[in-house]
C-alpha cells in the first residue's frame, strides 16, 4: 500500500513536470501584516524583520521567491517574526523608516530598536549573513522621530549627553537628510547642550568630529576656527578656545 503511495506521487509529480508545471517551493517564512500582530502572535519576545515592497518590484518578488524561500534562510527564520509592508499601502511606515527605494529590509530589537537595514536584493546566503550580524549588533540604533522626542525631553546631564551624542553620530553620517531637523532640535534645547557638543569635537572619528563643529558653530553663530584634520595638540588649542568662548557668551541662568 505504501509503495503505490509513493508511486502515484511519483507519476504525479511526472506528469506536472512534463506540462511544464513547477513544483510549488516551501515557504520559509510566514509573514504578518503589521508589527503589533507579529508581537501578539507568540509569548516569547523576538526581534522582527520588516521587508518592505511593492507589487511592481522585481527584485522584491526575486527576494521573496528565490531568497526567503531558501533553506538556509529557513534555519535562522524561526529566531523572528516577520512582517512584509507594501510601501504603496503603508506610506507611514516607510518613511518612519526612511524606506525610499524597494526592497529594504529593517531588523528591530524587543524594544523596537533598529539593527540592522539594508537596501537591495540579497541572495540567502548574503541573507542570513546580514540577519545574524544584525542580531549581533551591541548598539542599536533609535529612529530619529524616537531620538528627537527623547531629546526634547532629556532633564538629566547623563540623559542629555547620551542623546547628544546619537544626534552628532547623526549627523555625522553621509546620508543626512535629515540634518536641519537635527540642528533646529540642538537650537531649540540651547546652551546646555554646547559643552556636549564640544566634547564630540574631540572624537576619534573624523566624521564626528567635523559634525560636531559645524553644529557647534550653527547653534552658536560663532566663526571660532577648528579643524577636525590638523594632529591631537592643534585641535585641543582649538577646542580650548572654544571652550573659553562659551564660558563668556553662554546665557547666564
């Protein structure tokens, strides 16, 4: 009885791919629509994997059908839930995401921390290579809606030190479209956060270091010289001079 099972599978499966029928690949992921039914959906707490598309995109349907279809991806699935955003249906999201281009894929953390994200098609491989990493990531990163509230609402030093520096990493970035939106937030907060921004002058990274400054000399509207390229002795007597300029010109309280 067994073995005609097994045969009429067989002559099944012939005849398919004799019409030119293809078998149907397993699902390696089985997605949610939204990210509060993906938390609801189980008692543990995992991260979530946010794959934004649309219905036009090619290599979003490639990524879906040839990669999220994979058995390599299909080890590491189960570690998170998942939800597939169409960016036509869900223009919020995507630009909570800062999503201009399909596909993209955003890794968050329990707490709604971002990850990891990367634009693009991916094959499994590459896939999973960025899904563990970003598992692995000990800094994640605050969306900047999130980041700005939080600064806005820092009282402590401790509090506002923190935020001030993610806002400079911010703005140190290449792709900052976002930088007057920063810099009107480092306004508006006023001179308390100066002495902040000057510390971030004195980063090791150079990016930093020059996104410091000129934020430093927007909020300030001072022309004080720095310069984030010259060695460690000349950017200290820069960032001294710096720092006796604010002692006279902060507001006195």
């Amino acid at each position: 009885m067994q073995s005609n099972r097994w045969m009429n599978l067989l002559v099944l499966l012939t005849a398919s791919i004799a019409a030119g029928v293809a078998p149907a690949r397993p699902r390696a992921i089985d997605f949610h629509h939204t990210i509060d039914e993906a938390r609801h959906a189980t008692k543990v707490e995992q991260p979530v994997v946010l794959v934004f598309g649309a219905v036009w995109c090619t290599w979003c349907h490639k990524l879906e059908t040839d990669t999220l279809t994979d058995p390599k991806v299909a080890t590491v699935a189960g570690q998170f839930l998942w939800v597939k955003i169409d960016v036509d249906h869900d223009h919020e999201l995507a630009a909570r995401y800062g999503v201009e281009g399909v596909p993209v894929t955003v890794v968050l953390d329990k707490q709604g921390l971002v990850l990891g994200k990367v634009a693009g098609y991916m094959p499994p491989a590459k896939f999973v290579d960025f899904l563990t990493s970003s598992l692995a990531n000990p800094h994640p990163d605050e969306l900047l809606p999130d980041l700005l509230e939080r600064f806005a609402k820092s009282k402590t030093p401790a509090d506002q030190r923190t935020v001030t520096e993610r806002l400079i990493g911010q703005l140190a970035k290449p792709d900052r479209l976002s930088r007057d939106e920063i810099l009107a937030a480092l306004r508006k907060k006023g001179a308390a956060v100066w002495p902040l921004i000057l510390a971030d002058m004195a980063d090791e990274r150079l990016a930093v270091r020059g996104a410091a400054a000129g934020a430093l000399k927007h909020v300030t509207k001072a022309d004080l010289p720095f310069q984030p390229f010259a060695d460690p002795p000349v950017r200290q007597q820069q960032i001294d001079g710096w720092r006796k300029w604010l002692a006279s010109h902060a507001p006195r309280s």
